[in-house]
C-alpha cells in the first residue's frame, strides 16, 4: 500500500486512511468487483480517487448529482489532477471535444451522468479509452428496490460488458440487505465483495419530539443546544421564513436552496463552515458533500419520504465523534402530509401522457425527431401555456425522466466556460493589432491552462477584478473575441434544462413500464410507513430501530435516544427494564393475564415490574381488555 499512501499524502495531505477506505482501496487494487457501503462523511470519493491515480488508464465515475459532479471535477482539478466531466448542461461541440480528450490526453477521471451511456456517440468513443476502473456513486440508485431508482443506470451493464477484466467499485451511503445483494446482481459482479461500516452511532442521539407547536420547539432546542447546526424544511419559502424567524429570537441563522444563485450560495456555504452562521435553514440540497465535523444538531421540521433519506441527514450530525443530536418534529399532521405527497408524486398515467405531448408541442419537436436536443425551460410558463398544475406537471415530468423520453434537470448551475480555437499565431496577430485585447488575452492566458484544448471554467468577475474594469467590460471581450472566430465562448447558465433523450413519440407509443409507475409507487408507500413507523413507535430504541431497517441487528440501546432516556427515569437500569419488557410481551403474546399473574410468573420485583407495565401502557404497547386483563397492542 506504500504508492497509495504516498498518493494520499500527496493530494490530500492525510498519513493514514480511514479502516474501512484501507480495505476498499485493497479490494480495487486486486482488480475485484467491490461494493463499499459508507456513511455520509465516510471519505467515499478516496476509495476511487486514490487507486485511479495509482494505476495508468481513465476512472469512469458515474453518478447521478451534476452539482456533485461538478464540485469533485474543480477540487481535483485544484489539486492538479486532469478530470474532465459530460452531463446534459454541456453543447454537442464541448462534448466532443471532452470526450476526445479522454482518448488522446492524459485524463484520470471522467465524470457522466448516467444517462450519456444509452448515447451511440458516447459509446463509440468509449471503445477507445484506455478504461483501468469504473466508478458507480450512489448505487443504490440501480436497485429497483433502492429508495431513488434511475432505470438508466441499468446502463452501466452494457458498459461492463465492453470492458471484462475491468472493476467495478460501486459506492452507497444506505443501503437495505435486499439492495445490497441486488446492486451487485445488476453490476454483474463476479463474486460477491461488501465491505460495510456498522450504521451504529453510539455519539448521536436520535430524538423524536411530538408536538403541534414546531416554531416553539425549534427555538427551545437550539437555545438548549449549543454549537453548529442544520434545519431542513420541505420547501424553499419556508427556509427564509424559519431563517428570519431565528434570527428574530437572537439564534444566528441563514437559509439555503437550489434556487440561489452560484455565488450567493457559495457565500452562504462558507459562512456557515466558518462558523460565522451557526444555523442553516435548508431544503435537502444543503449538506451534500460537505465536509463539515462540527454539527452539533440536525433538525427535520418535516419528516424525508424513507428512513434512507432520514438517515443521511440526520447522519451529517457529530462526524467528529462528539455528542451530537438529530431531532424530528412530527405533529398529527405529518402522517396525512406523506400521504398527500404520495398521490402527489403519481399524477394519473394519461395526465403524465398529455404532459409529454404538450412538452414537445411547447418545444416544436417533431415526432420522430429531436433525440439528444436540450431547451432551457421555464416550468411556469409551460404550465400556463397549457394550464396545468405546477406540481402536477413537475411530477409528470420527473416520471418521463424515469421513464428514459426526456432528461429533466432542476436548476442547472454552470459556469462560463471558454476554449480558445484559433491558432497560437493567429491569436498573436490579433494581440499585434489590438492593444485593448492584448492585455486581456495575456490575462485569461495567465489566468487558465488548457484553454487551446477544451472548454475551461471561467470567472468574469475575477478577471475584471484583475484588469481593473467592470464585468461588463470582461463579457463584452469575450463576445467580441467569439465574432472574431478565436474562442468558442458559453456564458453562464442558471436554467432548468430539459433534454429529449430519444426521439419524440406519438403519444399513444408513450409508456410507462410496470417498474416506474405501479411498483415504485408501492415502494415509496412503503418506505412512507416505514418512516412512520419510526416517527410513531415509542417503546424501542431509536437507534435500534434505525439498525433494524438496515439489516443490522443490535441487541443493545443506544441509552441516550429520547426512548432510552424516558426509560431511564423509571430508575431500572437498561438490563433489567430489557429483561422484564421481554418477558411482559412473552407472556402476553401467548394469553390475556391479569396483573397479579403476571407478577407470578415473572422473576423480578413487583415494583418494578409494575414500572415497567406503566412504562407500556403509557405508549400503548400494552392495555386492560374489557375483563381487566393485560393484552399486547397488535
């Protein structure tokens, strides 16, 4: 392992690698086909990063989060490591071009999304990479038993299939012992080979606190509880409304959402990692690959739609290892509010049909045309052209998404980006004959490498602070430096983008596959009681309850959840209050009994077997029937 802690040192600074990052990076560097199951803030990106680098070849990393994409493809490129990516965002010509460079440069990483491999395009000249390993990032999206589903992920089979001998490393943060086993039937793995961290964390106190005054309650717990924190909310107007109302009662607060803009949420992040905003109101678009270890406490106003959606957020509490806490606010309400956002979720399959064929209309794509063609697009104004409901529509479309006819991407965030394609001669003589364009071509030289090869981020801000001109002035050299034929030049975009991902269909061609509709509405059914069910039971441990769901099984409580807490007061230690709760529930799920037998057959103290019985009966575990006998709640 010498040349990979000399890589980790190199790069990242580190001396040692995580246990669990030792084994994976082991496993990969055999050539096995590996599945690592790693918490949030388990230092997954290391596991591929490390071993690419270490071997001659290009990582294909697929994943799904463009934002993601994006954010890893700058670090790398920081640490000056050649890393290039392809999602919807870029045109046909930036494509090309990166993936040619794939082929003829010295690229390590190439990030896609995985929709770019159904592309004949893409595939034709992934026939001439020189592939040494391929990286799947939240895999349980290939599962249809999986919490987040994508059918295009089925994909990456076909992709194996073109390069045999090469591994597979395929990453997930939660998974269920049903995906764990499917992930790695889809991957075709040769051989199963799982590494996992145990989901127990013995510094985290899960809480539940029921109650219909949630603002109350909010501030309460974080006058209580010091140090940094997270609050997610489920929509974007109540982050600024929670944000303000913090700040109102003195709690140091700010609010985050996809909708912001790049630099405005960039600001935000950073003050919040510095400690200079204690409390971030979020939807769940914060958090995501921030490698923050200080939180001290993660409140949910509203409950996520799966306990794997609950675990990941809640889990980006107490990463240093210190007590920390996440607390959900559950009221009477919530129950009926998951079930609205379940029919919600599944608009009528003709209502998704119409969606579809207005789309192209709105788009003026013929049937039979338009595979590959991206729009930016404007939900609101679809909807009014067609009067449909927002939500409605918004639905439809993440279900036609799924359903492999259309690539809908929210918010697409890309930066400017510049690639020179006029000759180095060309481009002095224009120097020689243009003093103004002189000194800003000199600037964007110095400024960034690789500008004659590809498309290169860049910053118009930046490079107007450094000239000493207004951005105006930046925009206004670049367009002229375009007409002129010497730079291809996108500026910035902030746009929903939608992408026709096959030909237009006539509407009555339209399918929506048992898989995608009816079976992963009965999953999200499922995964909504299940989060329930945790919300709602009260007599066992949180964190149990949360290992269980996971396939791991504990018969410890954690002794510090609000379950184990309460069960505290009754003054029985943990052992013993265990010992008598399971022999009240052996007896009773045999027969009715009354209190007095009960006493008989139990060899404890009669008072606390009685604490332990009001303990039940308190949270309906346990009641009288109408003779007066004990009976178990079923």
């Amino acid at each position: 392992m010498d040349k990979y802690h000399e890589i980790l040192k190199k790069y990242w600074g580190y001396d040692e690698f995580r246990p669990l990052q030792h084994d994976i990076i082991r496993s990969v560097a055999e050539g096995k086909d590996t599945l690592g199951l790693m918490p949030t803030g388990g230092g997954k990106s290391i596991t591929f990063q490390v071993p690419a680098l270490a071997q001659e070849g290009l990582c294909l990393v697929i994943t799904p989060l463009i934002a993601l994409m994006n954010d890893q493809v700058k670090n790398l490129q920081n640490k000056g490591i050649k890393a290039l990516a392809v999602h919807s965002g870029l045109t046909k010509k930036e494509i090309d071009i990166t993936l040619d460079n794939c082929i003829h440069g010295d690229f390590k990483f190439l990030y896609l999304s995985p929709e770019r491999l159904g592309s004949d395009m893409f595939r034709k000249k992934l026939e001439h990479m020189n592939v040494s390993m391929i990286t799947v990032d939240e895999a349980h999206c290939i599962s249809q038993w999986g919490y987040d589903f994508r059918p295009s992920y089925r994909l990456i089979a076909g992709v194996r299939e073109m390069f045999p001998e090469v591994p597979v490393l395929a990453l997930t943060a939660t998974a269920t012992p049903e995906v764990v086993d499917d992930i790695q039937e889809q991957l075709k793995f040769r051989q199963k080979n799982v590494f996992r961290k145990s989901f127990f964390r013995s510094n985290l106190a899960y809480v539940v606190r029921k109650t219909e005054a949630k603002e109350d309650m909010l501030i309460k717990i974080l006058k209580s509880v010091g140090g940094s924190g997270i609050v997610y909310v489920r929509s974007r107007k109540k982050t600024k409304e929670y944000a303000k109302m913090l700040v109102d009662n003195g709690i140091s607060a700010s609010y985050f959402h996809a909708g912001l803009k790049p630099e405005v949420k960039n600001e935000r992040q950073h003050y919040w990692t510095e400690g200079r905003i204690r409390i971030m109101v979020s939807t769940n678009a914060f958090g995501m690959g921030i490698d923050k270890p200080d939180v001290r406490i993660v409140v949910h106003m509203t409950a996520p739609d799966s306990v794997e959606a609950y675990f990941q957020e809640a889990g980006r509490a107490g990463r240093d290892g210190k007590k920390s806490y996440a607390v959900l606010l559950w009221s009477g309400h919530d129950k009926a509010s998951l079930n609205r956002m379940l029919a919600n979720s599944f608009p009528e399959p003709d209502t998704i049909k119409r969606v579809y064929d207005a789309l192209g209309n709105y788009l003026e794509i013929a049937a039979g045309h338009g595979e590959g063609a991206a729009f930016d697009f404007n939900l609101g104004k679809f909807c009014s052209a067609f009067k449909f409901n927002i939500l409605t529509a918004y639905n439809s479309l993440k279900i036609l998404h799924l359903a492999g006819y259309i690539d809908y991407t929210e918010d697409l965030q890309l930066p400017s980006r510049v690639h020179i394609t006029a000759t180095r001669e060309d481009l002095y003589k224009v120097q020689v004959a243009n003093e103004d364009l002189d000194l800003f071509i000199k600037l964007l030289l110095r400024s960034y490498t690789g500008l004659f090869t590809q498309y290169v981020a860049i910053n118009e801000e930046m490079l107007a602070e450094r000239l000493h001109v207004s951005r105006n002035d930046v925009y206004n050299y670049l367009k002229r430096m375009a007409l002129m034929k010497l730079i291809e030049y996108n500026p910035q975009k902030k746009t929903p983008l939608i992408t026709f991902v096959r030909d237009r269909q006539e509407i009555k061609y339209v399918e929506l596959k048992k898989e995608i509709y009816e079976e992963r509405r009965k999953r999200l059914e499922k995964r909504i009681n299940s989060i329930v069910d945790y919300a709602t039971t009260d007599h066992i441990c949180r964190s149990r309850q949360l290992l269980k769901y996971f396939g791991e099984s504990s018969s410890d409580n954690c002794g510090i959840c609000d379950v184990c807490i309460d069960r505290k007061k009754s003054g029985i230690n943990g052992e013993e209050f265990e010992k008598i709760k399971a022999g009240v529930e052996d007896v009773l799920i045999k027969e009715p009994v009354s209190r007095d037998e009960l006493y008989s057959r139990l060899k404890s103290k009669k008072e606390d077997i009685e604490k332990v019985l009001h303990w039940l009966e308190e949270y309906d575990v346990v009641r009288e029937n109408e003779e007066g006998l004990l009976v178990l709640n079923r």
